[in-house]
C-alpha cells in the first residue's frame, strides 16, 4: 500500500486539478490553509454538516461528489474519516481515494491519531466543540434551540440534551487559530454553563489539514482505495501505538 500511495505522490502535476470532498465542519481550517498558500488548483467541495447525524446516507452523496469529478480530477481525497462507516462502500473509480485513517474530525482538528487517542485515554468523558460547529450552531445549544425545542417544546428539549450528554464531564473547545475566537470561546462556555459540564480549551494544529491538501500521503495517515475497489471498515480500527 506504501508503495502505490508513493507513486501517487511523484505523479501529481500542479496542472491537473486537486479534488478534495470534506465536511463543511472543517471548511473554516482548510480555506485557511489555502488561502496561506497560494494555491489555486485545489477544488474543494464542501457536503453538509448534518450528514453526521445520518451516516447511512453519506456513501451515496459522496458517491455522487466522486463520480462528478472522476473524469478531470488527478486526485482525489476525502475530508472525512470512518465517520460512523459513513463512508464505508464508497467505490474509486478511475483515479484513487486517499482517506484519512481516522474515526471522526476530532483527529483531524487534534492534528493526529495519536493525540486523539492520548486526549481519550486521557479523560473519556469530554465533549469537543470545534469552530466549525459552534458558528453553525450545531453545538448542544444550537440543537435544543433550531432542532428540539420546535419538535417537543423548551422543556422536554433542555431535559432531552441533558439526558443525552449526561456522561460527558467536560466541554472543551478545539481552538485551531481560526475564526473569531472570542465569540466562539463565549458560545462555547454558553455550553459547558447550560450542560452543568466543565469548560477547557485546547489548541488544536493542522498538521493532518495540511496533509490532505499537500501530502504526503502515507499509509500511517491515510487509507488508500485503488480504482474499483470500495472503502471499507477494517482498515480504519488499527489503533496507535
């Protein structure tokens, strides 16, 4: 596997398109990064913040995403990472999909694997709060507000996310240097005040965003899917070591 995402590595031109596929979760980090560097051949297509909540449906869109481009894209990565097998049977068609070996966007926000899994084995009960989703209000107060309290009323909603979080201790925002991090620090202990939970912050990197925009992709990081095969779950559980 190292050696063909190697070859893809070598082969890439700076005259044939970029094509990253991503959640719009991280569309704040990313534009960042291309806007610093002056980059102007890499199309990225922005899906949906509320796929999370549906990972059956994800295959299928991103599906669609993939084959639209399939015919001038010279790669293709996606902003993604297992995300609840999300992407599990999305199919490469003639060029590669280069994935990021990861459960969910957190790794991605952290800037690696490993210090995910240090932050978790570190204290499990942690509730993250990245900028992407706190501007959008996809945070617990933006639920009980846009989302439950229009189907069940204010209180049922307020008791509902409590109940929903109730095993998280802390809420803990992702500061990766993008936004205006005032107003996310004050929505963000909005959260942990209403939830009754701790709040910390910490810094996140872009370390991994850079990867998947410049490279390289190497198999530590990344999960190769060659043309005609479709993306499955098991590599995605190797753990860090």
């Amino acid at each position: 596997m190292t050696k063909s995402v190697n070859a893809l590595n070598s082969s890439l031109s700076a005259s044939v398109p970029r094509v990253i596929i991503a959640c719009r979760v991280i569309e704040y980090e990313l534009e960042a990064l291309r806007r610093k560097s002056g980059d102007n051949n890499i199309e990225i297509r922005y899906l949906d913040q509320n796929l999370h909540r549906t990972p059956e449906k994800m295959p299928d869109i991103i599906q669609a995403q993939v084959d639209a481009v399939s015919d001038y894209a010279e790669r293709i990565v996606l902003g993604y990472g297992l995300c609840s097998n999300g992407i599990v049977g999305v199919t490469a068609g003639k060029q590669k999909i280069l994935i990021p070996r990861i459960h969910d966007c957190i790794a991605l926000l952290l800037g690696s694997r490993r210090a995910y899994f240090n932050a978790f084995n570190e204290r499990a009960g942690t509730y993250y709060l990245t900028p992407g989703w706190v501007a959008e209000e996809k945070d617990p107060l933006g639920m009980v507000e846009n989302e439950y309290t229009p189907k069940m009323g204010r209180e049922m909603a307020q008791w509902g996310i409590h109940e929903e979080l109730k095993h998280y201790t802390h809420i803990v925002l992702i500061n990766t240097g993008v936004g205006d991090i005032e107003k996310l620090r004050k929505r963000a202990r909005a959260n942990a005040e209403f939830l009754g939970k701790t709040y910390e912050e910490v810094r996140g990197s872009d370390a991994y965003f850079k990867k998947i925009l410049f490279g390289p992709y190497d198999s530590e990081d990344f999960v190769c899917i060659e043309p005609g095969q479709k993306a499955k779950q098991k590599p995605f559980m190797k753990q860090s070591q």
